[in-house]
C-alpha cells in the first residue's frame, strides 16, 4: 500500500523546506517524489535531488489544469509500479487541488499497487496569507481542501496575527489541524500520523491555461556581478509572485530565492548546470515591462531575457 501525501501552499510558502523535513524523517522508509512547477524549469526538484529517491517532474503548468493533468495521471501510475511506501507531491504555488479526488479515481483501475490518499498538508506564508486568501481563489481551495494546516514564518507575526490568521483558517476550514511554525519545524511523526483527507466535495478546479501565471527564464551570463544581481532583485521582486533559481558567480555558486519583497541571495555548494532564474507572475501585471526597466538599470549586459 503507497500513502499518497499532497503539499499545498502559495509560492514561497515554505512547501520544499516541508518536504526536505519529510525525506529526512522518513529517509529510511522506501519513497517517491513528484514535484510540479509552473514554470519550464522546475527549480525545486533540482534542491530535492536526493539519492534513492523516485523522482518525477512535472513543469510548465498545474498538475489539476488539463494542461499537464494527463501526465500527472501517468506519473501516478508509473509511481505505482514502484516498490515504495510513500510518494510525496508537491503542487504548484498556484495549484486548486479541488478535482484531486476525481483524478486518484480515474487511476484506480490502473495502479499495479494500491494507492492510500492521506490527506493534503497546506502550507500558508503568515504575514502573507490575508493579503493572498483575498486575492487568490487557490490559496482559498488549497485550505479548503487540506487535512492539515501549516502556518509558516511565525517569527515575522505577532501575537494579534497569529490570532487573526487562525481565525481566518477556521472559517474556510474548521476541521483540520493548525501548526505554526518556523521554517515548516514541525513533529512530522504528529504530523503525517494525523493527517487525513478534507471532508469537502470535490469539484472542478479553478487552475486552466487561461489562467495560468506568466513565467519568464532569465539567463546569468558570466560578466554578472553580485552587486548587480542584488540590484535588480531588489528591482524586480516586488513585481513577482515568486523569484528562484541559481547563480554561478565567478567561480562561486548561489541560490536565489525571493518571495514578495525578500531577497535571499544564498551559497551553492552543489553542481549549477545552468546559471538561470525564474521569475512568476500572475496575469496582467505586466511584468515584461518592468523586467526590461530593472536589466536596463541594473544589469544591461549580464542578464538576459
């Protein structure tokens, strides 16, 4: 029997950092791994790249839009052919996993071995979340759906929010667990021992190529600066939904990750095969606009679209 664990949650939630914790915990318990990106180049998996591990990326879409939803479908059922016991998936920041349901039974009749679901963890970014539960009908259908809620980044919250955002939660979903924490620091063996699926109808998901997030690849040529890479991070991160992706700097490496305003520009230690960002954003904000502005002050000739 494979357990089938689901992770939800916005953009720069904190969703990878959950999931590096759930390897670790269950490290020496046979898994498998789907990761889902929106944009072409799927950034996480390249941080997720462990040993041992069955690993299936699924990028440049939602796996819940008919986009990419049959190779979602075909990756659970090869997953199924696995000798594993658990097999974690990480959606999309921007993922509505309403039709969850519907998609586990449409592969019933073709798993080689059977399919446990246990539920949908969301990961929620705490100061972000009010702001984002309002603008984005996901976010919502994310927390609607979970078995288990994650309040991510604590420390940047004070007591009054904390209370606010929990209130919040139980008006769209009243049955399921809230855990605050910082950097998703969690008791996994509480966590995944608890979890069970949302008691919610499915239904049909909101995520379709309509409305998808624009998402743009930017590459770092070898003349960059880290002081220009700051620049026009700074520049362009309040634009995006989300920034990520790595860059070789001389002959240093960094990660790069940003999520509203933040930046964080951090040390690399493992292989970079291409020096390169992501940047998301939703629908109308015109980022191609403000991306030409930010390489037009900051790095004319050593990032290019």
């Amino acid at each position: 029997m494979i357990r089938i664990i689901l992770l939800t949650g916005f953009l720069g939630s904190g969703k990878t950092t959950l999931l590096e914790r759930l390897l670790r915990y269950f490290q020496d318990t046979p898994s498998g791994l789907i990761v889902n990106e929106f944009g072409e180049i799927n950034v996480d998996a390249r941080l997720l790249e462990k040993d041992g591990i069955a690993t299936a990326e699924l990028s440049n879409g939602s796996i819940f839009c008919a986009c990419i939803k049959d190779n979602f479908i075909k990756a659970l059922i090869e997953m199924s052919k696995r000798d594993i016991e658990n097999l974690f998936i990480e959606a999309s920041g921007l993922a509505d996993p309403s039709n969850m349901d519907q998609i586990l039974e449409a592969i019933q009749s073709e798993t080689v071995n059977p399919c446990r679901y246990a539920g949908s963890v969301c990961v929620l970014d705490g100061e972000a979340f009010p702001e984002q539960s309002e603008l984005l009908p996901a976010v919502q259908n994310q927390l609607i759906y979970a078995g288990a809620v994650i309040v991510n980044k604590e420390d940047l919250m004070d007591s009054a929010a904390k209370t606010r955002v929990k209130a919040a939660i139980h008006k769209i979903n009243s049955a399921a667990p809230i855990y605050f924490t910082r950097y998703c620091d969690v008791d996994i063996g509480r966590l995944t021992a608890h979890l069970k699926p949302a008691e919610a109808p499915g239904k049909d998901t909101t995520n379709s190529p309509e409305n998808r997030p624009q998402t743009y690849v930017l590459k770092l040529l070898p003349s960059l600066t880290l002081e220009a890479l700051e620049n026009f991070l700074n520049f362009i991160a309040p634009f995006t939904y989300r920034v990520k992706g790595f860059a070789k700097i001389g002959e240093a490496g960094y990660s790069v990750s940003c999520v509203r305003s933040h930046v964080m520009i951090l040390p690399w230690n493992g292989a970079i095969s291409a020096s390169e960002i992501v940047l998301i954003s939703a629908v109308g904000i015109g980022l191609t606009g403000a991306i030409a502005d930010g390489l037009r002050l900051h790095a004319p000739d050593s990032i290019k679209l």
